[in-house]
C-alpha cells in the first residue's frame, strides 16, 4: 500500500525513539530526585514512551494491513521463513543489548527503585 521508502524511514524513527527512551530512562535513573521534581520527572518519562508505543502500534498497523500481504502475495512461503531467521536475531541481539545496558544501570547503582 505505502512505498518501502516509508517502511524504511518508519524503521530508523523507531530506533531512535528506542534510543532516546533508552537515554531517558538511563537520565530518570541516575537522578537523585525525590517528591514532586521526581513525579513530574516520572510523568514526562512516561509521555515519551507513550509517544513511542504509539508509533510502533501505528507502524505496525501498516505493516500487518499493508506490506505482509503483499509480500505474501509475491514471494513463497520458504522464501519467508528463510528470512524470518535474520530478522529474529536482529531483534534479539537488540533486545540483548538494551537488557545489558538496563543492568549495568542496575549495577552502578543509578536505579531510583
């Protein structure tokens, strides 16, 4: 439905959204705020993620509504599963990465928790 151009510049919004939540919280956590500073704080982290949250679901909407059926409807479904493989490494790889930044957080003692 959407030229891949859009696809592809929706992909690198979402990382950097992903980033700059990343960055945020990494800032929220290694703040020694308290009371009212730390809510508001609080509150402005989770309208940003609301933002991106919202994003994602509408990127995903476009995905599942407009790009998977086409793509179903030009290529096989061994040629799909080929691919999927990377496309699961990647994501886990990335996922790995924030988890380990998360910890180190943990470990230096930034957690306001």
């Amino acid at each position: 439905r959407w030229p891949a151009s859009m696809y592809r510049m929706e992909h690198d919004k979402i990382r950097g959204l992903l980033e700059k939540t990343e960055k945020y919280l990494s800032e929220l956590c290694e703040t020694r705020l308290e009371g009212r500073n730390l809510r508001r704080n609080i509150i402005a982290f989770l309208d940003r993620e609301k933002t991106f949250k919202g994003y994602c679901e509408h990127h995903q909407d476009r995905e599942e509504n407009g790009l998977l059926p086409e793509l179903d409807s030009l290529v096989d479904s061994e040629w799909r599963t080929s691919i999927i493989r990377s496309f699961v490494d990647d994501w886990e790889a990335s996922v790995k990465q924030h988890m380990e930044s998360i910890k180190k957080l943990e470990i230096s003692g930034g957690s306001t928790g």
